[in-house]
C-alpha cells in the first residue's frame, strides 16, 4: 500500500525526514569492515543536528576512518537544536554569507550551507571516553574543521560534487523527492553507498536496470519496514504507533552496493508447482507469485513475484528478468519483452501484470536459476 506521508511529501517537494540514531546503528553494525581507512561522505546531513554525523564522529576511532566530511543545504529547519554553532561570524564570513541565496534565517541567526571535515576525534575533556560533548568542543574550537559553503549545500552543486569525488563511501537519508537524481549521481561517480529510500523507488525506470545489473540492492532494512522519523510534518499515518514529533513512514528501505552476508544468503524454498496454485498472467509468459515464502521450488519458468522478493533477493540463486509494472512497455528492451512474451493488454495500463482481467500490484520477473526437480 503506498504511504501517505511520503506521497505527500514528495508531491510537496518536502524532505525534511531525519534518521534515528537507533535505525542507523542498527543497519551500519553490517557494513563496519567497509569503512577502514576510508572517506565517509554525509552529503544531506545538518552537521549539528544529523544522526549519520553523529553516529560517525562517535564511532571515528572504533571505524578507522580516515575522513569524515558532512554537508547540509542552507535554510534546515534543524540546524542548531542540539549543537550549537561554532564560532561567532568574522567580518569576511558575514559578507559571503550575505551573498548566498536564498535568505534562510532562524531567531536571528542565518541558517546558511556548512561543510564540517574531521580527519581525528580525540578525548577532549579527558574522561577516558569520546562522547558527544567531545564533538561539541570539537566543533565549538577548530575552526578548520568548519567552513561556509558558497553554493548552499545542494548535493548537485558544483562544491559538492568536488566532495563527492574525495569520498570513498556515501551514507545519507537523501531527499526522498529527488532519489533518482540522486543515486544517478552515485552511479555516474561510481561510488559506494548506503542510503535510506522508499522500496518502491526500486522499480523506478531510472533505478531497476541498476538491480538487474547488480549495481544496487537491498540492505538489511528497518524493523518491519517501517520508520519513524524525525520531522517538522503532520503525521497522517493510519498506523496507530505514533510518536510525539515524530512522522511514521512505511515502506521505506536501505540501499547499498557494499557487499554484505545477507546478500549471500539462499531463500529456503518449500512449496511446490500446481497450476491451480499458480495462475498464468493474462499478458505475460510466466506465473503469479503472491508471496516470496511461497517461490516454487522445483519451477523452472518465469514467476512474478511481489517487490519485497527484492529483501531477499541472492543473485546466485535467482536471475531476475524485468518487473511487470506500469512503465515496463516503454522501460523494458524489445529483447527483454520477447522473453517475457509480453502481450499488451486493455487493463495493463503500460505493462502490470493481469490475471483473468484483474490488474496486479507490481511484480518482479524472476527465474530460479537451480529448480529442484519435480
């Protein structure tokens, strides 16, 4: 079911959806073998407010980092809360950032674009442990760790592709109303990442030719695929776990291309192939699955199967085709339609799935690769 307050926010160009700290440990305790000796890079994250820059400061040492560099864009409706500013304005920072646009100003203070680059984190206040006043001092009395941005911290600017080349692994919640634009630019710099985004973004046309190329895939995920985020909007969720300043958003996922252990785990398959079981879709040469746990073992064919599959998806044992939504006619190669004996149909609305007349959610076109025999 499509989320109501991320359709909304998206529509509305709204993106201000801010990670729990929990959320990330929970999903980063993975990945820690990646980031020895590398460059991490925030790229959409208020460097006083953002969870991804605190987690990483934090855990500086304990990773081995070699840099950590965080962006925001000028005008966050966060930056400040928790961390407070640096330093007071010189003179010659005033005037540049009198001259960004636009104006964004919070009680006074101009809320304008930042970059923030830690190259150590060190035990400031001698109590035997980094914490977060350590980051604080940190921030509050090395100035070189902090400058002004010229082009406000647009993640598409100029100053902050240059950024973008220095780091090794990306790990943001990027703006969910510019996910396309954004991994295009993962893609085009041939980056490592780990980013927060709504699972349906994976059959974006943009998105899926990166999955079946095996560019991008899913990682661990949050706690039954839903999220609560930190967030100025109105939570309009039907789910009744609301949170006090909080917006509950479901479907929402991981994204990566560093290779983790679940990626290599095989799907335990227990049911077997009926044609009662498993109708044929109107339009195309292959069979409806309604549930990943209920894959046929010993199918040979081509399955539609719910984009969830994707969650547990393990390219040695599956292939996957295409997807059977509404832009697979004009996303999907001649070649590829041949194979899935794509017919079009009067209720497909450009290439959904259809069974006895009745259009189906979006499916993923599989193949397993090592069916057992019937």
């Amino acid at each position: 079911m499509a989320n109501k307050n991320l359709n909304a926010a998206k529509t509305a160009k709204k993106d201000e959806f801010y990670t729990q700290m929990g959320d990330i440990e929970r999903e980063l305790q993975h990945y820690w073998p990646h980031f020895r000796d590398k460059v991490v890079l925030c790229n959409c994250d208020d460097p006083y407010e953002s969870n991804f820059f605190k987690y990483f400061a934090l855990n500086f040492n304990q990773l081995g980092l070699k840099k950590l560099i965080c962006t925001c864009f000028d005008g966050s409706p966060v930056q400040g809360l928790e961390l407070q500013l640096p330093f007071e304005w010189e003179p010659e920072v005033d005037e540049l950032a009198k001259a960004a646009e636009p104006a964004a100003l919070y009680g006074g203070q101009r809320k304008s674009a930042y970059k923030v680059e830690i190259s150590e984190v060190k035990d400031m206040n001698g109590d035997g442990a980094v914490d977060l006043s350590d980051v604080q001092y940190l921030l509050k009395n090395d100035k070189n760790a902090i400058s002004l941005l010229k082009q406000h911290g647009d993640f598409r600017s100029q100053e902050c592709i240059e950024l973008l080349k220095e780091a090794d692994i990306v790990v943001t919640n990027p703006p969910f109303s510019l996910f396309r634009e954004y991994v295009g630019q993962l893609m085009k710099y041939e980056k490592k990442f780990i980013i927060v985004g709504n699972q349906g973004a994976i059959i974006y046309k943009e998105i899926f030719p990166c999955v079946i190329n095996n560019k991008i895939w899913l990682g661990y995920g949050f706690k039954g695929g839903a999220a609560h985020f930190v967030s100025p909007y109105q939570d309009t969720a039907t789910a009744t776990d609301h949170r006090e300043g909080m917006i509950r958003v479901s479907g929402v996922h991981w994204f990566t291309n560093l290779e983790i252990p679940k990626r290599n785990e095989e799907l335990d398959l227990v049911c077997r192939y009926s044609p009662e079981d498993y109708p044929t879709f109107d339009n195309y040469n292959a069979i409806n699955v309604s549930r990943t746990q209920d894959i046929p073992r010993d199918y040979s064919g081509i399955m539609g199967v719910p984009i969830t599959f994707l969650d547990k998806y393990n390219p040695n044992q599956f292939e996957i085709i295409w997807q059977a939504s509404g832009n697979t006619r004009a996303s999907a190669p001649t070649s590829v339609l041949q194979r899935l004996g794509y017919v079009p149909h009067p209720d497909d609305r450009g290439g959904c799935g259809v069974i006895n007349g009745k259009r189906q959610y979006s499916r993923i076109l599989i193949r397993n690769k090592h069916p057992q025999r019937p």
